[in-house]
C-alpha cells in the first residue's frame, strides 16, 4: 500500500477549507491530516481539531490562542499562534501537500514558505498568484514543486491538459456563471443589496468571493491566475458566461481542437484531484445527466456593466506591482460593501480609482508588493 499524503489546510474553517476536511475524512487510508490552520474563527477550528485530530493547529490571531490551547490541553495536538507561526508550521517533514484556503494576500507568505520547503500545492488561494504569480512560478520551478489549481475552472483547463502537455495552447476559455446579477444593466446594478449579492446560482463560497463573483472580478482574478499556471499570454485567455456551470473551462489547441472538463458544479471534486493527482479515486457524488441539462447556453461578459474584468485584463496588460495593487483596493471595497458601507458599484469605482493613483513598480519583489499592497489599501481606504 502506498504511503499516506500529509495533507496541511491553511484556512480550514472557510468554505474550500470545511470541503477539503469531508474529502480527508473520506479517505482515511489515502491522506494523514497533518494541520490545520484558521485566522479567527477558533471556534470552529477547536472543533475540527478534537475531530480530526491533526498533528498541529495554528489559531493566526493571537488573542485567540489561549481559548484554542485549553479547549485541545487534553488532545495531543500543538497549538500555535501568529503569522510566523503559519509560515513555519507549512515546512514539517511529514507534510506532503499543502493546501492554500486562506482568503486574500494573507495567503502569500505562507504558499511561499511551503515552496521553499519543497511542499506540492494545492492552490486555492488565487490571490497569490495575482499578487506575486511570477516570484511564486519561478520559486516552484526552482524547487521543484508542482501547484494543483482547486479553482475549479483552473482545475478543468489542468486537467483538459494531462497528456497534452507537448502540445501547444491556441487558447482557453474560462467559463463564468455570471452570478446573480447576469443580464443586469449598470442602472439595475445602482439598488443590489449585500443580500442579493451574496445568492449564487450555482455555487457555495465564502463571502469575500461570493462577492467577487457577483461584480465578476473573481472571473478577472482568475484571468491573471491562469497566465501564470498555463504560461499564456493574456490573448490566449477569454471568457465564456456559461450560466449553467457545466462546462469548467475549455482549452483550444493549435489543430482547432478543443478540449472541456464537465460536471456538477461541486468543489470537492477540484479539491479531491489537486489532492490525489495523477489518480481519480472512486466518488459517491451525484452524477451529471445530460436529460437534466437538455440546453447548455453561453454569451459574452458584460464589461460596461460590470467593468471589474476589464481592470483585471488591464493588470496584466501591465504587469509589475499593477494585479497587487488590484487586488488589495478590492479586497478593502468588497469588506466596505459586505459591511454596507459602499454601495456595488462602489466596488469597481474605488478598484479604477485606486489603480489610477496608487504608485506603480514595474518589477516584481516581495517587497515592491508588500509596499504595493499596502499603499493601494491605504489609497483604497480614502476613497470609501
């Protein structure tokens, strides 16, 4: 029998965090829970602790960490606490797979910790790529890492890919499901609430990209993501609205060939692959009927409605600190919006705003980021 993965989940208590624990539990004999981490909610990760019974938990606010260290005093389980806690609990001898859940730029230094280490990823943070895709690709080729993409049109064009890979890439599709807002013009847009922002169709996230995916910046997000994964250039990379979110993602080759992964729209299945790859284990998830689906529809993205995809597409244009900058103001609008403090269009007006003033580096370091991130949130803040 082979011997089991280390799994780490940094970020166990969000959304792809809670689905990648139902995947660990169910199956035992593949993957050795190593550790969990969570930024606030100790809650929740005190009980997916005295559940799971990993190695470590690491609770990143500090204030927290007493209340986590006498719930498991009990459990043989090492408690820590702060940001180096978790960039350092990533480089354990007996982790085999890192999984980046966290939410935002907080997942930087930690992915970057775990490559260094020479852990594989397994990437669901997309930030980290839009912040630092060319530092990250360059440390994983250095080290040998590989990175699984868990966004699950990432997974799709990754998988479109195996047995591929000398072959090259014409272009790929990123489907999108156009969120609750698809088919709204800019006026209608003026009254969405947080309500009806946070209902997807199709989907279940955490808030931040739930949110994202209402006003399609995490379609943009994605845009930059996929041209560090799959090395394109950003006229390789369109997208499709796909309301459906049957279709994943589609590659198109040079012959005219075109390749798509497809399937019930559930996260576990992404997350499961990043874990397992090469190998598929056998799943009780429900299948995709084709009598269900009797029409599979596709359109345009509306980037007058929701110009949030065409700052992203700028970005990389751009290059340089231009995604960190992007990123951060839009991290600072969307808590604004979920707070009801700015309205939706709000979002993308303080997103251009921000990338108009915000000073620009055209070279790439973590410090030209670190500095990026942090002018664009203060730059962001202002404009509220």
């Amino acid at each position: 029998m082979q011997k089991k993965k280390g799994i780490a989940i940094l970020g166990s208590t969000g959304s792809i965090g809670t689905q990648a624990l139902q995947v660990v539990e169910a199956y035992p004999k593949y993957f050795d829970l190593q550790v969990l981490t969570a930024n606030r909610n100790a809650d929740l990760l005190i009980e997916q602790a005295i559940k799971h019974k990993p190695n470590t938990v690491v609770i990143v606010d500090e204030q927290k960490y007493k209340k986590v260290k006498d719930a498991l005093w009990d459990q043989d389980i090492h408690v820590y606490s702060g940001q180096e806690s978790l960039n350092q609990v990533v480089e354990a001898e007996e982790i085999d797979v890192v999984l980046t859940a966290m939410v935002g730029y907080a997942g930087l230094k930690p992915t970057l910790s775990a490559i260094r280490a020479k852990k594989n990823i397994a990437l669901a943070n997309k930030e980290t790529l839009v912040v630092a895709g060319e530092l990250i690709t360059k440390e994983a080729y250095a080290n040998g890492v590989n990175i699984y993409p868990v966004d699950s049109e990432h997974s799709a064009i990754f998988q479109c890919l195996a047995g591929e890979f000398q072959n090259k890439i014409e272009k790929i599709y990123l489907t999108a499901s156009g969120g609750p807002f698809l088919g709204y013009t800019r006026e209608q847009l003026k009254g969405v609430t947080k309500e009806q922002a946070l209902k997807h169709p199709n989907w279940s996230m955490g808030n931040k990209i739930t949110i994202d995916s209402a006003s399609l910046m995490n379609k943009g997000l994605e845009v930059i993501e996929a041209k560090w994964l799959f090395h394109l250039e950003p006229h390789q990379i369109d997208i499709i609205v796909h309301p459906q979110s049957i279709i994943h993602s589609i590659v198109q080759f040079e012959d005219g060939s075109m390749k798509s992964q497809m399937g019930l729209p559930d996260m576990k299945l992404p997350i499961q692959y990043a874990f397992t790859y090469p190998d598929r284990l056998k799943t009780s998830f429900p299948r995709f009927n084709f009598m269900d689906y009797p029409e599979l529809t596709f359109e345009k993205p509306d980037k007058t409605a929701f110009p949030n995809l065409q700052l992203a597409f700028n970005a990389l244009e751009r290059g340089g600190t231009a995604a960190c900058t992007l990123n951060a103001a839009n991290e600072i609008a969307v808590q604004a919006f979920l707070e009801d403090r700015i309205s939706f269009l709000d979002i993308s007006r303080i997103n251009s705003e921000t990338m108009d003033r915000a000073e620009f580096t055209s070279s790439l370091s973590i410090d030209a980021c670190v500095l990026a991130d942090k002018d664009a949130r203060e730059i962001a803040n202002t404009l509220i």
